[in-house]
C-alpha cells in the first residue's frame, strides 16, 4: 500500500488528503474515531456479543469454532458470519491447528477500546483503579 509507515505500534497510512489513517488500535488509545464505531457497532449484535464475551472468558487459548457454535447453539454458516465481523472489526484472532480453526479475543484491541471510551471519565479525574485485562499465555 504507497505511503505505508510504522507509526507507534499501528500500521498507517496516508490517504488522498494527506491524513493518516490508523488501522488498528494501539496500547496507548490512539485510536482513529472508525476503528471505535467498527468496533462499538460489531457488537451491537445478540450473537456477536454473545461470541465475543465467551471468547473473553475462554481466555488467550480461545476456542475451536465448533465448541463455540455448540456454546451458543449458532448455525455453522450464521457463526460464520459473525466470526468475519468479529475479525474484521479486530476484537478476535483466529488461528489455524489441523483442520481446526480456534478463535480468542484480542485483548489488546478490547483494552484500547475501554481506555478509549474512559479517557475522560469523571471530569478527567481517577475515578476507577486502572486496570487492564492481562490473560496468563497461550498453553502449548
């Protein structure tokens, strides 16, 4: 892609009107107001919620995406669906094992959004202890 560059953990880019465009989000909240709506509007869905929140609590391991229909009685081509916007939107990873496909959530990119949406909590005041979620690492 022209105009690509390294830019504090994110990949950017420079569109037509020389803005950069951010793509994913970044450890620090710099996030790109699309990146947050594409985000905040792929789980404004019953299912999607539902798949994000159990790939939340699988934790880094995640799961196949078989346990995950069966979890959530989901269709094989409507969990399809959802995993893609999932995916698309950043909040979940996929990995390949066989001829299984495991999903997890990104927790960096689920961190970055609630930093995001509390920067300004309480008047720019503490009001929360900060925390971040932190899964122990993937088993081998």
């Amino acid at each position: 892609m022209p105009g690509l560059e390294r830019e504090t953990g994110l990949w950017a880019w420079v569109n037509s009107s020389g803005l950069h465009m951010l793509r994913y989000f970044d450890k620090h909240a710099n996030v790109e107001i699309y990146d947050v709506v594409r985000a905040l509007s792929s789980l404004a869905h019953e299912t999607r919620l539902g798949v994000f929140r159990l790939l939340v609590q699988a934790g880094p391991d995640g799961m196949a995406v078989g346990q995950i229909g069966e979890a959530l009685r989901v269709g094989a081509p409507t969990l399809s669906f959802h995993l893609k916007e999932l995916t698309h939107a950043g909040l979940i990873l996929s990995r390949q094992d066989g001829r299984f496909i495991y999903y997890r959530a990104n927790f960096d990119a689920m961190n970055a959004l609630l930093a995001y949406l509390t920067e300004n909590c309480c008047q720019g005041e503490p009001c929360l202890p900060a925390r971040v979620c932190k899964p122990k690492g993937r088993k081998s």
